[in-house]
C-alpha cells in the first residue's frame, strides 16, 4: 500500500503532535500532584529566563530566516 506524501507527513505531524503533548500531560501531571504538594504553588510554577536583548533579537532572526524555508525549497526543486 503506497502512501501518499501528504498523507505520511499529516501522520507525522500528529504523532509528533501527540508526543508533545503526552510529554507535556506528564510534566504538568507531576508537578501538580508531586512536585507542587513539597514544595510550594509558587516556586512549583516554570520559571521563565531573564529577558535577554538578544534573545529576543535573535528569535526573531530565526523566525524570518526559517519561515520562508519551505517556499525557497520548493522552488529549488521545481527548477531541477
């Protein structure tokens, strides 16, 4: 059975899909019922990194450089 190249990459997406957020599930699940209970609501909670300049610089950065990604390589191959 052949399947197509949209099909496999839709199924690809959901299994990835699916892995982030059983990964995710797990995590949050821990950190309520175990992580949470020991040693506080508030130290519990993701802490978030001190904003950076240049992080947010170079997010940006990566965003314009990968978003038109695709687009460049289809057509690359549409010339071949």
């Amino acid at each position: 059975m052949k399947v197509s190249r949209v099909a496999l990459v839709m199924r690809l997406a959901f299994l990835y899909f699916a892995a982030v957020f059983f990964v995710g599930f797990l995590l949050g699940a821990a950190r309520a019922l175990w992580i949470a209970p020991r040693i506080g609501e508030r130290p519990a909670e993701p802490r978030r990194a001190a904003r950076d300049p240049v992080s947010g610089f170079a997010y940006v950065l990566a965003l314009l450089l990968f978003a038109p990604m695709p687009a460049v390589i289809a057509r690359r191959r549409s010339r071949r």
